[in-house]
C-alpha cells in the first residue's frame, strides 16, 4: 500500500486485519476495515452490510477489492467499490499478504543451526537443540513482538540471529566470555513469545501470555525439557537465570537482575539489537535533515537523520 | 539470653550460630561467636584459639559455656570461663536453641489440612494436596523469611495459617470471592522459600535461591506437579498467576501485577499478615509511650505504643 | 437505562445530571444532556432551545422524556422527542434516580450503631458519637468518594459499615489490636468527605475540598469536637493520628505514615474494602474468559475473569 | 569552644547537652558528655562515677568545670579534671550556652510587630495577632528546626523576619500579590514547630510532633484560633491552605500543592530564605578555593568558594 | 481577538500563524488556517483553495479579512468571506500582531545596561558586554520560550529585568552574595535561547536547539567569548557554572547542579519569576472564586483565585 | 602486594597513595600510609613521627619499607620497621607502581592511528587528528576513571581501543551505521576526562572537573577545534550531540538524551565495555561458585561464577 497515491485505482487482493461493526445516525450497519499488503495498510468503509457480509469479512480474511484511494480527515482511506472473499482458486495466501524479515528463512535456519552446533557443553546443547525442534515450525514464523522491533514474519528468528551475530564478536573481543552460555541465552531468551503472543497475522496477547509473561513461561519450560532430557546441573539453573534476568531490571519485567557476566552481556545484545532495528526501520522513512516521528519504545524520542550522511553514502559508491 | 544482666553468671548450654575467626594485634587467633537460644542472641570471644578450637566451635555446634554477661562497648557480651562442645549424651538438640513459632507444629498441620479439605475444586485441591505432601516436613520446619517476619522455626506454616485465618473471614465478608483459589494461593505462595532458603538455624539463600528466586521456582513447580498428575486447565495457569503476581508489583518482585481478584486478596493478606508480625513482635518490646526501633521492613518507620493501651488492657480483666 | 436497547422507545421520568449548552455551525443553540437513572447513564441532545428552556433543563433536574435510543458514533444516545419537567404531583424524587448502596439505609445505621457501643473507651466513645450525631444525614447519603468506589448514595457509609465488619475480624485474629482505637478511626477515617464532596447527585470538589482535603479537615474537626467535650490527652491526639495517616503515605496524600498499629491497619483495611468494592463492580459486568476495561484507581489493571469460576458456582448449587 | 586548641586548659562553665551512661569493659560505670557553650560542642568523658553524680550530670545542667583539650580518634575531647554543677549563685542560665539568632530579639520582635500592622484585612490581622500574642514568648525562643537551617535559640523568629523583609520586596515587584495574605502566611507558617519541638536546648521532637506534624497542628489551630475570634470566611480556609501547602509537595509534607498565588510565594520564599541560611553558615567556615563538607538538607551536595570573593571583598574595602 | 464576540463582524489585518492543508470527503482542498492579532488567536477555514491560495496564505503571511465570528464545536471560529495578502502599501508588520511585553522595550534596554555598569568585577563585566553588544537586537526580540512563561516578543530581555530586579533586593538582604556574579549569572543564563529557538512568530526548536540546548550552547559561548577577549581565571569557569547549572538538578536539564551560593540563587530567582509571570497571566483570565485552566508547567496544577482579593483591591483605593 | 601473606617479611620499594595525620590518645603523633604497587594497596601505621617526617612521607612519594605484613582487624597491614624515601640512585619511578593497561602502549597507539585514518569524513578526521596531536602524551596516561571501571594508567586509551573494536564489527553487522560519526565519538567522547581528573597516581577530581564535568567541557573543546580549524557545518554539531548525549539520559548527566543513530550507539559500547571491564575485573578474583563482593557501579550486585565455567577452560585445552 506503501506506494499508493490519492486518486488512484486500486483492484487487488488485500488481507483484512481488523474488522469492526457500526451503525450510521440513520442506523443503517457498516463495517470499518482495516485492510494491509506486505508494504503497509490503508483503513476502508464497507457501508450497508448485511449479516452475511458481517460473516465474510472478518480478521485474517482474505479478499479482492476494487476502488479507489481517498482523502479523509487528513488520512488516506480506500473507497470500496465491489468486494469479494478470495477464493482457493485465486492462490493467495496470508503470508504474502504480512510483512516479512528482510532476511529469507532458509538463511536463518541455516545460520541457527550453525550456532546450535558451536555449543561445546553438551548439556546445554541438548537443551538448546530440544527447543529448535519443539518450535521448529513457529521460531520462523513468529515476530519477535506485537510492535516496536522485529514485529514481523520471521521477525523471532531474525532477532536471534542477529544478535548471534554480535554475539559472536563480543566472544573474540572479551575472551572471558562463555560462549556456549551466551549462545543458548541468545536461542533460548525470547520462545516464550510464541506461547505468549497469538500469531503472525493479528498479533495479540494470549490469556496466559497476559496472567504469566514469556519470560516465567520459558524458566518453567527449561526446567521441564531439562527434566525429561534428564539434564541436571547448576547448567540448567543458570540458563533459566539468563531467561529470567535479560529484559535487566524488575522494573522491565525481570524479578531477578543479571547475576552472572553472561546475563548482563544477553540483556546488553537483546538491547542494541531490539534499538538498532527500530532506529534503522524509522530511518528508513525520513530524509537527512528530519525527524523520525517519535519512538514509543525509545523513550519517546525522536530521531534526527544528519545531512551529511547523504553525501558519504555516494561517496561511498 | 533475654532475662540475663549484667554481671549474672551463665552455665548452660547454648548454640553457635555464627563463627569467625580472627587475629590480634600481637598475632594470636581468636574467634568471634555469636550464641543463641530460644529467646535471643549474645556475642561472645574465644582467646587464643588452636586448630582444634577451631574445628569444633562452629555454626550450628551446641556448646557448654560457662561464664559470665558483661559489658563491651555498650552491648552485652559473654565472657567465656570454659567451653566444650555438646556430647550425644547431653541429649540436647538445635531446635531446642532457635525461636518457635507461638502455635504448636500439631494444631498448625490440623489447621492446614483442614483448609485443603475446604478445596471443592478438584484439580486445585489436588495440586495442594501434592506439596503439602511433598514438603511435609519442610513446610512445618521452615522460617517463612531470613528476616523481618516469621522469621522462627515454622514460621512459613504460622504464616500461612494465619493467612487462611483471614482468607476465610474475608470470603465470608465478601461472597464474590473463589474460596477454592485464595485458599490454594495462600498455602502455595510461599513454598518456594524451601528451595530458596537454606534451612531454619542460620538462614541464607542458596545459590538458586540467589538466581531464580521463590517465585519463579514455584511457578516452574506448579506446572511440573500439575504436569505429572496430568492435570490440565486454566486452573493451573491462574494458580501460577497467583504465585508469580502475590508480591503486588514488578519492582517487589512480582513480573506480573495481580489480574485476577483472588490474586489481588492474596497479595493485601500477605501484607497484613506480615506486618501484623512485625509490628506485634516489635511493639511487645516497649512500654506505653515509648517508640520501636526503626523497621526496615515497614519503610524505616519507628511505631508508637499508645499511653491509653495499658488502661484499656486493665479494665478488659 | 442498562436494559434499554437501539430502537427501544423511552417514555418515562428520568433526571438531569450535566447539561451544557452548544451552538450548531448555523447558529442556532442547542443543549447536551446526560441523564440518568438508578442504573445508567445516558446521553441526549435537546434541538433548538429557546432561553427558557435552558433554564428549566438544568442538573438535578428530573424531565419527562417521550423518545427513543439510538446509535451515535458508537454509542447510545437518546432522541427525545418530547420533554417536560417533572411536577411536584409527579411524587418523583432525585433519590430515586441515582445509584444507591446495595445494604439498605437501616441496616448501615443499625451496624454502625452497634460498633459505635463496642467502643470501651469512653473519651473515643464520645467523639465517635459526637460525630455520628452530627453528621447523622449526610453520613447515610453521601458516597464514599466522586469516583473509583463506593460512588453510589449511603456509599460513605457503606464503605464504614464494610470495614467494621473487617475490623471486628481481625481484632479476633490479631488480640493485641486495640479495638476501640480501631473502630474510632474506622467511623471518622473519611468523614471529611463530606465537606470535601458537593454532594450525591454531581458530586464535585467544594473549594475548601480542593484547598485543604477531606483529611486536615477531619483533623481539625477532631480537635474542635474534643475541645467541646472537653475531652483532652493522647486519644485525640492518637485519632487524629489515624484519620492523618491513614492514606498511607505523603505521596498519597498522608503527611505523616502510619506509626501506630492501628493506623497501619486502618489503611490496610481501607484497601482492601476499596479495592474489594472497585473489583466487584468491574467483574460484575463480564463473563467468564473476558478481561474487564481497565481500572484507573487499580495502576491501570484490566482483571481477568477464569473461566472455572462459572463451574464451582453450578456446582455449589 | 570554637576558639580552644589541642593542649588548652579549660575553667570555665558549659552547659551539658547530652549525657549517657556507659560500662568499661573491666564494669566501672562511666559518663559521656556533649558539652556546649554559644560557639560549639566538646565531648567529655567522665569516669568511676557514682549514682549521685549520674543524677547530677544531666541534659541542660550547667556545669563548672577545670580540664585540659585532647586529641582522641581524631576528635577534640575535654579531659575533665575537676567538675561541679553551677549554683545559683553563680549567675549562669542556660541561655547564654547556646547559639543565638545574628539579629537581636529586640529587633526581631519589632520587625515582626510593624508588619503585622502593615496587614490591612482586619480579619487576616486578627488572626496572626491573635497568635502572635499566644505565642510571645516561644516565638522568640525556639529554633526553627532541629537542624539544618536557622537552628539556634530566635531562630523561628528570625527565620520569619527575614522571610517578611523578602516578601515585602516581592510585593513590590509583583504588585498582583496580596501582601495582607502573605505577610499572614509568612508569620504563620512554621508557628506549629512550637509544639513540634522540645524546645531549644536539646532540640527533639514531642510525641504529638511526631505523630501529627507541625504543618496540621498549626492547620488545625488557625481553625480553632479563627472560630474564637468568631471570624469566618474565606480568608480563614486561604490562610490555612497556606500553611497546609508551603512545603510545596505531598512527598515533603504537603498533602494539598499550593492552589493560591500567595501560597506558591510562601514556599518559595521559604526555600529561599532556609537554602541562604544553610548555604552562608555553611562558606563562613571554609576558605576561598574550597568546598563546604556536604551539606544533608541541600541535596547532599558541597559548595565551592570561590577564589575571586577574595580579591573582591578587598576592593571593597 | 480577545474582544470578538459571537456573531461580531471582522474586517481588518490578521497574521496567520499556522496554515494547513485538509481535503474533504468529496475531494476539494481546504486550508485550515490559525489567525492571531496582538490579543489572541482564532481559527479558520478557507475553502476550495487553488495551488495558488496554498502558496499565499502560508505562515507569517498578514492577510486583510473580511468575515464573520462563528461557532463551531463549542469554539470560536472565523468565517471567511474574503481574503487578500497585506501589501506593501497597507504599511502592517509582523510586530503589529504578535503579543509584546507589558514593558516597553526602550526601559529594559536601559534597565539591562544600568545592571551591567554595576558589575564591578572587570572580566565579569568586559564578558558580559560582550555578549549584549552580540545579540543586541535578538535579546530585545526573543521570547523567553516557546511556551509556558515570558513566550511573547521581548519576553526574554522581560524576564532578564525582572530578575534583575530580584536579585538586587537579595543582594541587600543577604550582604554575602556575591553581586557581580548574580548579575552576570541573571544576564547571560538564557541567551543560549536565541540560537536554540526559531524566533518570536511561530517560535520552533532549532535542529541545534534540539540537539545540543541552549545550555551546553551557552557554556560553550562563554567559553569562546572568553578567549576572544584573553580573559583566564575562575571567573570564566565559575560563569559558564552558573549557567549549567541554573535549571538545578539533572533531571531538569543541568548535568552539574549548583555548587557555589549564587548559583543556587540563579536556579531559585529564575523559578520565582518565571512562576510569577505564568501565574499572573493565567490568574488575570479568571474571576474571584474561579479556578484558572491547569497550568501544565506548574505540575498541571489549576488554581484559585480568592474571593477577597476583590475587596481588597477596592479597598486599596 | 597481592601475593603477600601475614607474616611475610617485605623490603622492597612502595608508593605512598595518601598519607594522614593522626595523634594517639597519650598524645604523640602518627601517619597512616596507604602503599601501593602495581597489583595492590596496603595499610601502613608509622608512629612517633616528627615534623620532617610528616613532610617527607606524602601522598605520591616512593619509599623504601622493610617490615612485616601482620593482621589488624581482619585486614592485612605492614607492619615498619625502618622507611627512607627513595633517591634519585635508586632509579625508580612513580609509574612502575601503579596498575597499567593490560595492552601495551604502543599497541594502543597504532590501533588508534588506525581507526583515525579509517575515517573518511575529512571534517571529522581533522577534528579527531587535532584531539590525537593536543592530548598525545595524557591520552595514554589517563585512567577512564576515578574508580570503577578502566582505573589505571593508559585506562582511557585502552577504553577507547576497546569500544573502537566493538564499534568496528557493529559497522559490519548494520551497514546503516556511519562510521566516521561513530569512531569519531568513539575517540572523543570522554577525552574531557582529561581535564576532569587530576592523574594517574590519585585520582581526584580537579576543581573545573567539579563544576562543569567532562562532558560539557569537551562539548566547548570540540567547538573550540572546529572554529580553530575553521570547519563548520552539521559534522561539527552531530559530534557535540554524541559527545553530549552518550550517558544516555538526563539522570546520568546527559542534559540531552542521543537523538542521533549513532549517538545511540555510541551510549550502548560504552556501556558494554565499562561494565565488561568491571566483571571481568570482579570474577577474576573468585572462584567457580562464589559471588564476587557487590559491584557499586553495577547497581550494587553481587555476581556468580558458575561451576561449570572451570569445565569448559580445561576441555578447551
């Protein structure tokens, strides 16, 4: 939808994100939908609805609109003008329709995989290995949260692996570290997200992601895998300790704050990982010399792009 | 140790709950002690130390001390005469030394078995049935906190009685309340102090005690006992809420504020009953008109005793 | 006006409770209504008025409305059709029309008058009494506060009357309470607000309520109550102490924390039965597996509602 | 004291400020002394005392004593070779042992009473005359504190007379300020202190200081000196909320922020005149080109001197 | 505009502060246009703009309009019947219609230079000519802020006299202070402002005002003004102090609060009279026994306004 | 001094850190010394001193010791038996006693030429190269630090080194960095420490360090430069922003929070490596199982070896 000007004609498949009821003044039902492709999302009015089409057009469906892109109090909205349900013959499917990790999934398997197997303590690489498995399918689907950063397809995965990555670094950098305890921190830290968090399409909270958290959820489901794997050992505790401890802070989430080097060093990479995503996607969308909107998640701040960063990128060319 | 002056002899036995040791300025070891009984604690210095002392005066040794209470710097000490460990045949024992909760072990499990009888819900009353059994013995032994409050032998049992004491009354005041779920938070909320604390006679925290604390090891335990008796359900979910949300806040501890009514009540009579601890065992120590030390645990306020309570007290004989 | 729906005709009594005046983009005047009955609110515009009408349709105004609910962005919204002030031979009155404390007036009086001969104290006894004589109507009219809870008619009282019944508990559960203290500060604790507040019907802040509050106020009252009964020594002082400190700290408006027992209690029980009544009332309104709208006066929480609750009261049936 | 140097005999008299009784570790009792006169504080130690000297020696006795200054850990301490309580015929009071305001009672007592007479509502001016009546004697006796700012004998009143020289200014400035109310509130303000402190020798806090405050119990007493005075109206509730308010915020002690122009003055000029005082007692006693110890009531913080204050004061001359 | 009634007739000079582009539902372009004269600002619609009308009626633009007072949604609004850009010959300017200092500019100017002749100190002094001399015309245009207080032309040279004012009656009542740096501390602390706001009409943030703020700007200009005019010595150090540290804590803006005593007494003088001129402004809008709107930058306070300030007055006649 | 046990015999060269006066209790004079050498600090009494004495033994002196370590208090203490102040002959020098960087000088020389020609930006290199050239010789002497972390000699230059190699795989992993902006602020951002701290040997803050702080003294040393060199432009400005920002917020002395990509960055480097340089520093002193002393500057936590660290090193022989 990204590149959708007023005025113009759109005849497309499109995915219904939200949908909600109302009723005009002269109480004749409408519907007001709010509709997106992989670029972005456009609001729409479906005006005199039947209850059959109240059915039809819900959350998560998919349908093929033809009309046009309006102007309405300063907002750009799509005037419907015919609607229909996609069929199984038309070949579409929701993921084509949701954003998506700039990273192909295949790449980031791959590159987890790899991780996996760095792991030298065969505790904790049992552990680590039991959850890819169990959350094969998820981990390459799920967003790494329902806004902010990494909220997108895949977005989980690509977090991971990203701060793998950093990860890597910070090992050759600081010797001290222990590599294999990062690296299971880094996998392991956030797959209580796929329990807490309803899905890819429509990203909410589920009751018992509200009532307990991923990060209570994931200590629990350590310490159950390492009990069926029959691990025992100060390993699974302190890996439970870097789970419980990365978001740093009770205030943030963690009842317990990082007591060990390697805790401290996943809360410091989640951090620089989560911000640098954010910064750089709200970047993305002004030009040297601007402001980002301002960033909820960055204590409300908002960002300056410097006017010479554009002449060092052609330089760079 | 409490009813001891100056200047009073002392032969008896007593405790060592804490030893250190040290050397003097011209070079001989000595050893710090600090002795205790049922009723209270004395510092005490053992001169001129061998190896063997050494190895037979430390934390948890019941002793034969005989000597003399004097003064040192302001604060009473016992000047040691002679000292030797406890033999078998002393028939002496370490509960014996250390304070006891005011109502009997006996009427304490009756009381709590009661309350457990009490659980219609079947599945909650049998996830309580599973740690009052597993922990039968540490749940009538241990403290309920290193400090502030019940900080005495089955001190978490006198705790969590007395709690059910309140939750009973305030199901009968307020009828909208689930009995079955405050009273299975309240036995269960603070079980995990078992794994987290080191025993009853010189409370410290374990090294997990340290890194996961007793929330998040609860949590974790409920979803393993409900696991093996194959109990499924909300039931469990909100039974861990409970647990991981009764200290009110993230900065106290709790990643998760109470969501649940019963959570709330949960969290307001453990406050009450901990501070009524507190507050009673501190007020005990002064007269009408005279203000407690400072509590650390009730936000450093030191708590006045009413002129009017002693007259009150008079005419109610 | 809870069971009304769209499209309900309404042709009943009903009262004013705010109403402002408008004027549409041709100019001509019209009046916003909100209106009330026993059990709801809600909103009405009164077309093209005329001076006359602005003065007869003003707050705690009862009309007679001949119309018909409808939708209006999204909510309901009452079309009149015709209106009319209320007649003195219509025999309706204010009180009928706002939402009233579910224990009946006569029962609030009589638990209240037997706490108020509970207390043994003589000095308390008498200030107690001086208080409840004096503010013998508007105890048993005014809410407990404009808003959160108890905020309905007798609130005040209701509020009273449910934490003697606390009180009396605890002072079981807990002997060394001094009751009579306890009980005192439990009557005077909020009768400030009756200075405080404007009234039951649009209850306000009065200027003196803004400049001082509901607490030095009662302070001072105290004082000048004992004054006149020429009662004097630490009892008033103590009382005043509890009414002062009994919102627990400066922040929350309490110069000074709590520093007798009974004070610490007193802002425990206010708590609970503030929180019990704010709970209550939210849960009341959803279902089983529904989160409620969040609640302001509890940190923003939206409570949870288990499903498992809807069983246990089959059952118990 | 200020003036005597390690090796200085002392005969002379000085005023006991604290005493406490201690035991050396071979059991003979001892004393230790805080003495004062104007200038400063010495300790004393007084050994093998009898229970008639511990009778004797007590908190403000004078005492006549013939001794020599030493060093001791690093403090000054008065070795006392011959002591005796000071007799009647000695002429000594207590009063010139203590530090005294800069400006003279006199003075103070005049600057007040001129602007009383400058307050031109004859009710707020009934009112503070009404107190400073009342009050004539301790006005001009008690500090304003316990420490901190203004603690030495007229402290109160000279705290107040230099708050009124700068609110006179002010007025001047500002003409929109009602002077007739902050002159009031300026008069009035810490007025409580008089029954929140024990007075000004050894300064504590009374039991009804500690339990209500000085900033109710003054709120408390404009009501009742205004209901004597049979004054009533809005000036009565305006001057209290001054009073209520001038500690600015709820976490310093003011439950009700300041509401009224004249109130946010008042504790400006509050803070003004207790920070200049504090921060000038404080520079008197350190050098050009060094920083003050840190001072508690001013955020911890240490002050620098200047090097140019110097060469500034000498063109000066 | 504070004069324009409802229904009144408008044909005069306006400037237009803000211009903004809207487009209705049926597709026609609109401006939304903020007016403001000396006394206040209005909104207005203009509508079916051309290209042409978007480029003429932008911000800054005095335009001659010709229309009617409306009402729309409970807020006053300008009906356009005709408009046209002021030209050259209507002889208008943008001073004419922004709101001034209530003291001409002529007696700050004068005021600024007295205060400067009496800096004694010569680096002091030399340091702060400099500085006027620099921003001569600015210092005499720019308001002290975007908003909040002194936000009109020559509010800042407004609110360096009036604390001027203040600080030289402190130099008199507290003899210590250090005058010559008060002064030059009172002068120099808010010049920073002018390179980090827009200018006087729509006043903005600067993207250096933004990220660098006027205080690290002012310390950094000191610094240069300094070594331009060879002057060394504590006085620049001490300066460039004041400055930082005249918002008082970090929090508030200065990294370094307050060390030496004129510096506190910046921070505090800056509080008064910015707190004063809010205060006064806002008190002015409202009448005895009202409540002003909150004042957001006084803690979102609202406040009162007694009722015998009124007879006061009358009185003082 | 750390390899020394009580009883070693010592004769060797120290460096006295700080040296105080003290005066026993029958009167005679004393020093206690703190000496230090590359790898510890120990306490040392020296009594009966004369005058020269006290001038001979002062803070920053080699002396040459020969004594005794012996126990007092539980702390090691050397016990003089004869001292001298080294001599010109004896060809020591104040630097062989004090901690150093773990890399070498040189290393850290060419590493930082190196990132300094990495920088294409000519505007930003020439500024970094004039702070290089003026701060050649103390940029390699400087600690990072009064304490805490990087507190030893070249300590600012192994920081620096460090974070420039963090910021160079950062480059890597998110190619939008700028990496001029980033080294550039890499390099500067705490060279004002340079001004701010005293040295090397003891470690003070200076007086200008006390009331401005190292950041906005670089931030007027960096405009300074530029204006020097005559660069203008937003590179000038960019650079003072990260300077400016990087404590991250307001409360840690950032007066402006980064609001600049890169300034962002460059707050989370130093924030992962001071705090790496702290726990490394910190756990090398424990053994696997133990917990380091509580960290000040890491919110006071005490951190946890895990046992299975010790594995992990010997498999990975």
């Amino acid at each position: 939808m990204k590149d959708y000007q007023t005025g113009d004609l759109f005849h497309n498949f499109i995915l219904i994100k939200e949908a909600s009821k109302g009723t005009t003044s002269n109480g004749s039902p409408f519907l007001t939908l709010i509709l997106r492709d992989r670029t972005g999302e456009i609001d729409a009015k479906l005006w005199d609805v039947t209850k059959e089409d109240e059915e039809l057009f819900v959350a998560e469906q998919i349908v093929w609109i033809q009309g046009e892109v309006i102007q309405f109090r300063g907002k750009s909205q799509l005037k419907i003008n015919s609607i229909r349900p996609a069929q199984v013959t038309d070949q579409v499917q929701i993921a084509d329709f949701i954003e998506r990790s700039p990273v192909e999934r295949e790449t980031l398997q791959e590159m987890l995989t790899e991780a996996v197997h760095e792991i030298e303590n065969i505790k904790l690489q049992r552990i680590v290995q039991a959850f890819t498995t169990k959350y094969d399918h998820d981990l390459f689907t799920y967003p790494a949260a329902a806004k902010n950063h990494h909220n997108y397809a895949s977005g989980l995965a690509h977090h991971v692996v990203s701060m793998l990555a950093l990860a890597r670094q910070l090992v050759m950098l600081y010797p001290e570290i222990n590599k294999d305890l990062l690296y299971a921190g880094v996998i392991l830290h956030d797959l209580g997200k796929i329990r807490e968090l309803s899905g890819v399409v429509t990203t909410t909270y589920t009751v018992e992601g509200k009532l307990l958290g991923h990060i209570p959820m994931m200590v629990e489901e350590i310490g159950h895998v390492a009990r069926e794997l029959q691990i025992e050992g100060e390993e699974v505790t302190v890996l439970q300790h870097l789970v419980l401890s990365h978001h740093g802070k009770a205030e943030w989430g963690s009842p317990t704050p990082p007591l060990v080097r390697e805790a401290e060093l996943l809360h410091l990479i989640d951090l620089i990982d989560a911000k640098m995503n954010m910064l750089n996607r709200a970047l993305e969308n002004v030009n040297p010399g601007e402001f980002t909107e301002r960033l909820f998640a960055m204590d409300n701040r908002a960002f300056y792009k410097p006017l010479f960063e554009k002449e060092i990128i052609k330089e760079s060319v």
